[in-house]
C-alpha cells in the first residue's frame, strides 16, 4: 500500500498578475525524503512553494500539504503553516533580535509555553545547528553561513514535519554552502522531516536528494531519481544540468511562448 504524500499536485496552474507561471503540473511528494525542485532561475520553482504555503492560490487544479486541501479561510491556513518550516532566500532574521530571540520568535508567538521551556528549545534548536555558542549574537554578527543556519533553527522552531528551502545557498561560498547541505540531509533524518529544497545548485543539491524535479518552461520536464536524472536524454534536462546557453530553455523571458 502506498504512504499517504506530503505534497500532492493535480493539474495545478498557477498565475501571477494574470499570466501563467506554471501548467499542468502534477507531483507527488511521498513523506520521508528530500526533494529536490531544480530548474533556472525565474522558472517558477519559488512560486510552486507559494502554492504550497497558501500565498497563491492554483487558478486551476488542487495542492494538498500534510494530507489535506490547502486552505482558503486565514484561520484554517494558519494552523496548516504550523506543520511547515521555510527556510527563506534572505533568512528574514530581525536585526534587532539576538539569535536566540529569533529562533524563540515562533514559540512566542504560537505556542504558551513556560519561558523556561522555551529558553530550552531554543538552546536545543541552536545545538542542532551547531551554533548554540551565538545564542547572545545578533545578525549583523554573523557570516553568511552562520545566519542561514540560525534561519533553519528558526524554521525548525515548532517541529513542523515538512521543511521548505527556497534557495538556501544563495550568497553562500562553497565550504558553506557544503555546511547547510549537509545539516539539511542529517536534519531530515534524525528528524524524520519530509523537505523540499528548491535550487538551481545541481552539483551541491543531488548529493543530499532522493527524488529530484526539474522545471522548465512553465512544467515539469523531469520527475525522477538523482541517477535518472543524470541518465536523462531530455533535451530540456541536459541543457539545465550543463549549462548550455543553446537549447529548448530560453535563457530570456521574452522568448518564451505564451502559455496556452
């Protein structure tokens, strides 16, 4: 018998200012693994995880998360984005706040916890991290990696079982970049998370996955395993995975089909 999915996607189209971002998009994203959503940069991969929190509706299709429908009423959407962490491109960390005021901002805010508890979640949150040391630090203290890692401690605040990573490398150099790779695949583990890590880092991204996605072209051109993925003969495929400025995905936005 088939385990129920984390993420299910039926002929989801979605729209930004009325014009079609992606099409005919069906995905399923069993519980328990890391997916990898690759593709070039504006394909549309951050706005499939807009789908996913409830910021955009699908103009057409379902998104169910967790098991259910992805909610319309404020009140029914926000219970469901308990259950979900995102780790944002720019972290969001408020620079006023030490890092552990950032990562207790959620505990605060959803939970009544005993501040003594919440001290306690915090220090195991920033352990898990290996930042519990820069627990008094503020933002602006820290490197690039230091502050995305604070961020994964934040989003992983309130145990939520699936982790959603919108560019986490982004501005990272490549030991740190190697660091939050590494801290996303034992996370998932030792957790038992379900994450999705949209990217357009193959080489750092592949190693840590065990189903991989690729959009291009306003769909899904691939869906499948790491080792399938580097087999593919998919023109789209082999264009993305080497770089190539030739091919079926137009590098400019302008020259680009209208959707039908």
């Amino acid at each position: 018998m088939t385990a129920p999915a984390a993420v299910q996607l039926r002929n989801v189209r979605l729209e930004r200012g009325g014009r079609t971002v992606l099409r005919d998009l069906d995905l399923r994203v069993a519980r328990g693994g890391v997916t990898a959503v690759l593709g070039p940069s504006g394909c549309g991969k951050s706005t499939l995880l807009a789908a996913l929190t409830g910021e955009l509706a699908p103009a057409a299709g379902t998104v169910e998360v967790l098991g259910q429908p992805v909610p319309r009423q404020r009140r029914a959407l926000l219970e469901l984005r308990k259950g979900i962490g995102v780790l944002l491109q720019n972290n969001g960390l408020l620079t006023d706040l030490t890092v552990a005021e950032n990562v207790a901002l959620p505990l605060r805010a959803h939970t009544a916890l005993p501040e003594p508890l919440v001290r306690r979640l915090v220090a195991m949150k920033l352990h898990a991290v290996g930042l519990r040391a820069a627990a008094e630090r503020y933002p602006r203290e820290l490197s690039g990696g230091m502050a995305r890692r604070v961020a994964l401690a934040r989003a992983l605040a309130l145990d939520p079982p699936l982790m959603l990573y919108d560019e986490p490398l982004t501005g990272l150099d490549p030991i740190a970049s190697g660091v939050v790779m590494a801290l996303v695949q034992r996370l998932n583990r030792t957790l038992g998370l379900t994450s999705i890590v949209v990217s357009h880092h193959v080489r750092e991204t592949l190693p840590i996955a065990d189903h991989a996605v690729v959009i291009a072209n306003g769909g899904i051109v691939f869906d499948g395993t790491p080792a399938e993925l580097m087999a593919s003969p998919d023109p789209f495929v082999r264009q993305f995975l080497h770089g190539a400025p030739d091919g079926p995905i137009a590098f400019d936005a302008a020259e680009r089909p209208e959707a039908a």
